[in-house]
C-alpha cells in the first residue's frame, strides 16, 4: 500500500483528508505512514461488527465464570444472544422492553 501511495501525485496526497478503513492496525499503520495528515475513520459495519464481537465474548466469559462451564440453550443469556445481537430497530418494542428489564434487573442484583 505504501509504494502504491509513494506513486501518487503529492497534490493528490495531500488533498485527501479522511480515510476509512477496516478495523486494521496493518492498514492504520500504512495510512499514518503514508498519510500523516489524514483523519483515519471506521465506518458503521466495522464499528457494529467490533461491539458484536465483544458483546459475544463478553456473555461466553460471562457464562464460563458465573456457571463453570460453556452456555447452554436453557441458559438465559444463551437463548438471548441473537436478541442483543439486533438493532434497536430490528426488535419489537415488546422484544426490547423485555431484554432491557431483565438488564437492568441484572445490574441491581435481582435475578435476570
């Protein structure tokens, strides 16, 4: 990427002010290197698929600590993963009530 950057014109270089990449430290690293004046951004399906990623692994350790074990299908936070894995908009607003309350539920200590 940089000797394909090192080719271009440096008016064209140093017209560009924004980059989007994926979430990629090899491609941020190229984009710093070669263009060190540029806003470097993520765009929305890296940034969703990313909080997806660590929602999952987050409920899998979550699982593993609070039950010794991987989840299982009668596993509440287990049944629920598709469900906090959609959009807001993708839910009913029975669907979003419901696994909004037993969140808030699991915060003040009463069970989920």
């Amino acid at each position: 990427m940089l000797a394909w950057l090192a080719t271009a014109p440096l008016t064209w270089r140093k017209s560009i002010t924004h980059v989007a990449i994926d979430v990629s430290a090899t491609y941020r690293a190229a984009i710093r290197t070669g263009l060190p004046h540029t806003r470097v951004v993520i765009d929305r399906f890296h940034v969703v698929q990313l909080a997806n990623k660590m929602l999952s692994a987050a409920r899998r350790r979550t699982t593993a600590e609070v039950r010794g074990r991987r989840g299982r299908a009668t596993d509440g936070e287990w049944s629920a993963r598709r469900r906090l894995l959609r959009s807001r908009e993708d839910l009913t607003d029975e669907q979003f009530a419901t696994m909004w309350n037993a969140l808030r539920e699991g915060q003040s200590g009463r069970p989920c």
